[in-house]
C-alpha cells in the first residue's frame, strides 16, 4: 500500500524559531507526540527536521534548559529521514529500521510535506491485514464443514 493512501494529512508544524514550549504546547493541543519543523509554516512547508516529545524531555528538560529560551531549531532531529507520498509501506518500514526512527514525514513532488506515517500507523496497518487473513482462515474452514457434511 501507498503511504499517501494512508498517512496522516493533518501534520503539525512549526518554524524552527518556535520556542519549544510553543512546540510541546502544539503538541499537547493537537494530542500528537511530534512536530514537524519546517522552513515556511505558512507556505510550502518543506520539512528540516522533527521534534518528539521525548526529544524535549531528554535534550531540554533533563539538561535544564529554559523550554521558552529554547528554539526547536537548536534541538531537531537531523538529517531528516522522510519518505515519498508514493512509496510504499513496506520500503518505508525497512527505512524507518534501518535509522531508529518511529515516524516518517511524507513529501510529495517537490518535496512538500504532505503528510507523516508513524509506526503506529504501520502497526495498525499490520494488524487490519492479520485480521483479513483470519477471516480468510475461518470462511475457508466454514466452506470445508459444509461441504463436507
């Protein structure tokens, strides 16, 4: 499956000079662990990096730095690792392996952000497709059993 038939389209963003007490503020609002960081909020929205929940517990909380003092830009995770909107989710789940990393910004043609895919996503994708083939399990013995009658 394409990531684009699937990721999140609703992506949380901010400048890389938000404060990271504005970014966990979004993040709280928007009940999502990450945001994107990305050059022009307001326009093309060409991802620079990402900022999780836990990198500001580990890079500003535990390092006692002041969170409002603080700007996203200085704590990003970078190089990026993205994935393009046409990919598909198994190419992106090997990627996401090989870097460590649980979420994944979506990029369409001109390297826009279009969207993020996370490991939950994945995992839930997984999931729906375990359950089908259970189903195909248990149609397949019902099939036998009256058949067989």
């Amino acid at each position: 499956m394409r990531l684009e038939d699937f990721c999140t389209l609703d992506v949380i963003c901010c400048a890389t000079s938000t404060s990271v007490s504005d970014a966990a503020r979004l993040m709280r609002d928007h009940h999502t662990g990450d945001v994107v960081v990305v050059d022009d909020p307001g326009g093309d929205r060409t991802p620079l990096g990402i900022v999780t929940d836990r990198d500001i517990a580990i890079e500003v909380i535990a390092r006692d730095l002041d969170p409002a003092a603080t700007r996203v830009g200085t704590i990003l995770r970078a190089p990026l690792v993205i994935a393009s909107s046409g990919e598909d989710a198994r190419d992106a789940l090997e990627r996401m392996r090989a870097h460590g990393v649980r979420r994944l910004p979506v990029v369409g043609g001109a390297g826009r952000l279009v969207g993020i895919v996370s490991l939950d996503d994945l995992v839930q994708l997984a999931a729906d497709d375990l359950g089908k083939l259970a189903g195909i399990i248990a149609r397949e013995q019902g099939r036998e059993r009256r058949l067989r009658r």
